[in-house]
C-alpha cells in the first residue's frame, strides 16, 4: 500500500480521477480517506483536515496506524522561489526543510529545524532527504505522462516548508537565498519527519501554482472564518473588492494556478507509481 497526502480538495478531485475503484476509506475525523488503485497500485489518499504542518503530521499518522504503508508521497501545490518555474512545473523535493522551526531571540530568528529530545540528547533536525530509491524512480517517470501546463521536465531540488502562506516577495527570495530553495509549501515535510521516524521511505511531488513574481496581498479578506456566516463573509469580501477590483483578477490566477498543479503533480505521482518495479 502506498499512502498519498494532499490538503487541498483541488488536489484530491484530481488523484481521485486517476484512481480505480475508487471508495470512501476509514474515517478519520474531518480528513478524507480515498482507498483505490492508481497505475496498478493499491493506495490510500489521505486530503488532511487541514493546511499545515499539523494536518500532515495527523494524516501521516493516521495511515501510518491503519494501513501496512509500503511508501508515503506527498503531493499536491507549491509556490515558486525561482525564476523560470512556471506554473504547472512539476518539482520533486530530493530534500525537505522545515523553514520556519527554530529560535527567536535578540539577534532574531536563527533556523534549527525540527527539535528533538531524546534519551537525554537535544537534536536539531533542519533537513530531510527523499528516499533514495524513489527518488531515482521520478527521475524515470517524470516524463512518460505530459503535463497539460508546465514544462515536460521536472525539476529536482530543496522543497521548504512554512505553516504561511508565501505570497511575498521578499520572503521567497529570503527562503531561496537561506535554504537553496526551488519552492515552498506547507506540508510535506512534516509528512516526511513522520514516516521517517517510522522507517517509511518518503517521497514530495510538487507543481507551481504561483510563480516567484505573484502577489496577492490581503488575500485574507476573501477567506471565510470559522463560525462565520456565508453572507457575512461575502459582504466583507465584496466591500473590500469595491475598494480593490483588482484582487478578483488575482484570486481567478491563483484558483486556476491551483487546479493546474493539482493535475500535474496527481499526474507526475501516477507516473512514478507505473515506474515503480
């Protein structure tokens, strides 16, 4: 069995078409559990209960304790942090970070990763590699399936992960500048600490859905909160896009930057399970 870890629904509608005999999995509290075959192999796809570090680390666990995991593989969006990725570009994480763990202290944020305690031993963990031998399989696979958008050819390289949003400028270019970086997202290495503390290989699919230069400031104002109501929230975002008409241009790019990553990297993941021997 080969687990597969996406967050957003975009990502899960598009793993779901490629699957055969699709069903409704175990339960797993707000998460949803996809079981099924994809290129001949049986899967469980796990869409988190929610964006972030803890919904992959939850969702990990959960397939990690109801499922004989043979791998794990996150897969799913991830903002550009160079130039020439377009979006649709596939990119294939050989190492995770965890870009935002570390210390705050007088002379600022000092990056340490993952910290653990363990036996009387304090260990900082600030990076995690793919698992050789899946690695060397998306080398073969990346392209026996053409993208709809995008470059045929994968990139391989550093994946970091920050529970934020990174739609600024500055901040992707700090990420690239500290960490090598090709792109960030928000889950997959908490996915990888995870199935690696168990001893399962682990591998990151990942395609653009915004480039380096995309910004979408206040984006926050279009999002609907908890214990809000529908009209409540519609009338705050559509006050905002009175003063800022724009920003509905930028909310249609990145939508449609989504949709296309999700078929992409769902389509990249299907080519590396046809690959596997």
């Amino acid at each position: 069995m080969i687990g597969l870890i996406c967050a957003a629904g975009q990502e899960l509608s598009a793993i779901e078409q490629l699957l055969d005999e699709g069903r409704a999995g175990r339960p797993a509290g707000e998460a949803v559990v996809i079981e099924g075959e994809l290129s001949g192999r049986p899967v469980a796809v796990v869409k988190t209960a929610s964006c972030g570090k803890i919904g992959a680390s939850a969702a990990t666990q959960f397939l990690i304790d109801h499922y004989k995991l043979a791998a794990t593989v996150s897969f799913g969006a991830a903002g550009a942090l160079v130039d020439g990725l377009d979006v649709g570009d596939i990119v294939v994480a050989d190492r995770l970070v965890l870009g935002d763990s570390g210390i705050v202290h007088g002379e600022g944020f000092r990056h340490t990763g993952s910290i653990a305690s363990n036996a009387g031993q304090t260990m900082c963990h600030k990076s995690y590699d793919a698992d050789p031998g899946l690695l060397a399989v998306a080398r073969t696979a990346g392209t026996r399936r053409v993208p709809a958008t995008g470059s045929t050819e994968p990139r391989f390289g550093t994946v970091v992960t920050c529970d934020q949003v990174i739609l600024s400028q500055h901040t992707r270019k700090y990420l690239n500048e500290t960490f090598g970086a090709l792109a960030v997202e928000m889950e997959a290495a908490a996915v990888a600490q995870v199935a690696l503390s168990y001893g399962i290989p682990f591998l990151a699919v990942k395609a653009v859905s915004d480039r380096i230069e995309f910004t979408a400031d206040n984006l926050e104002v279009h999002l609907r909160h908890c214990g809000e109501s529908r009209i409540a929230h519609w009338l705050r975002s559509a006050r905002y896009l009175a003063v800022d008409p724009g920003s509905i241009r930028r909310l249609v790019e990145l939508r449609d930057g989504m949709a296309a990553a999700a078929r992409n990297a769902a389509e990249m993941v299907a080519g590396l399970l046809e690959a596997l021997d």
